[in-house]
C-alpha cells in the first residue's frame, strides 16, 4: 500500500542520514523514528535495526544494477554503481570500521551473492566451470565484500573505477 511505502521510505532515508551522522551502534529505533518524523510502528515494517541495515544494502546495491529500470551489462559499471551508491547513500567508512561491520558484511555478502546467483551461467568456462556453484557464488560476493573494506581500510584515496577494475581482473580469470 501506498503509506507503507512512503512510511518505509521516510525510515530509510532517515537511517541513510543517521548512518552519515552518527556509528551505527549509536543509532537507536528511536532516533530513527524521530529522524524520519514517524508515528507508527518499525517493526510492522522491519524486523531489527540490523534488518533495516540489510534492506538499505540490497536497495542501495539493487538500484546500482540498474539503469532507469534497465538492468545493466557490464560488470565493471555494475561495480562502479555499487561502490558510488555505497558511497554516497551511507557512509561505507563507518560500516566497515564500527559497529556494524558484521552485519553490513553479511548484507552486503547476502546481496552480491544472490546478484550472482541471477547472473553467473550455471554452465560457466574455466575454473569456475570446475567448481561447486554455490562454493563460486560464495567465493565472489566475499572477494566482493573484500574490495569494499580494503577500499575504507585505505581511505577511498583509490578511485572507484581503478577499484572495481582490479577486483574484476581477480574474478574474471575463474570464468576462462
């Protein structure tokens, strides 16, 4: 319904503020409830503020797949919209480096994996053509997650572009 959507909406858009505010283990239901300036009930919508940190990643790394609607088809652009959404939509540094580094690891381990899993040929060439699948998935949304911290741990002073390359030139090798 339309005022769940927008109730969703408002919540979202407050934690991403919060998130480039304050450590996320600072954040609280309530300052987001007070952020978004929303009466009702968060847990009619999210589960935990661990599950509302793992929907922004999916809709953070969702809409980087994609290009006004259309999916994009070119993994290095597909990187670079993943890691410019993560770096402009939350604040990665503080993801990586704090409290929620854990679940923000899983999320967005979560995410790339299932993104894989709609992308990656069942019948792929190479190596990875020797591998178990999920084993594969597994192993490219962790290299994945990789990136994105070996990028804060070194303090974005890489560009995205040079980052998403060389984390292709690791995976495209498995695929022959």
């Amino acid at each position: 319904d339309a005022r769940k959507a927008k109730s969703r909406a408002a919540i979202v858009a407050a934690f991403s503020e919060l998130l480039r505010e304050e450590d996320y283990g600072k954040i609280t239901v309530g300052d987001i409830i007070a952020r978004a300036m929303w009466v009702g009930h968060f847990y009619g919508l999210f589960k935990s503020k661990d599950n509302l940190l793992a929907e922004l990643v999916c809709d953070i790394c969702t809409h980087a797949l994609d290009d006004d609607g259309t999916p994009l088809d070119d993994p290095l652009v597909q990187v670079e919209h993943i890691l410019n959404n993560l770096w402009i939509v939350v604040s990665v540094r503080a993801l990586v480096a704090g409290a929620g580094s854990r679940v923000f690891a899983d999320s967005l381990r979560k995410t790339i994996m299932s993104r894989a899993a709609e992308t990656v040929p069942v019948d792929s060439t190479g190596p990875a053509g020797t591998m178990d699948r999920s084993f594969l998935l597994h192993h490219i949304a962790s290299s994945f997650v990789g990136m994105v911290q070996w990028w804060a741990w070194h303090n974005f002073q890489a560009d995205k572009a040079e980052v998403a390359k060389d984390y292709l030139s690791a995976i495209k090798p498995l695929f022959g």
